[in-house]
C-alpha cells in the first residue's frame, strides 16, 4: 500500500485484487468526486462506492 501522503486524486491507485479496501481522507470539496471518477474511468469493470 502507498503511503497516503503521496496518493494524487488524479492517479488514485486501483485495487489489486477482488476485495480490497481503499480508504480517502480528507478530501475537499469536490475532490472525492474527482477520485471516483478517475478511478472508475482506469477500471474496465463496475466500481462501488460506499460512503
């Protein structure tokens, strides 16, 4: 896992592997929107997001 202080919104890194966990932190305004777009634009299949 890296660590959080380097993790970009606009290159959040993808799971690896089928059930693993990604936690953010303090995301402003409307940076975990950007998050979550990215994220599933980088991934072919669906995404959940649980808030």
């Amino acid at each position: 896992m890296s660590d959080p202080e380097l993790l970009s919104p606009l290159t959040p890194p993808a799971p690896l592997a089928a059930g693993n966990v990604t936690r953010w932190g303090r995301l402003y305004g409307s940076s975990f929107a950007l998050v979550i777009a990215q994220m599933a634009q980088q991934h072919a299949g669906p995404v959940v997001i649980t808030t």
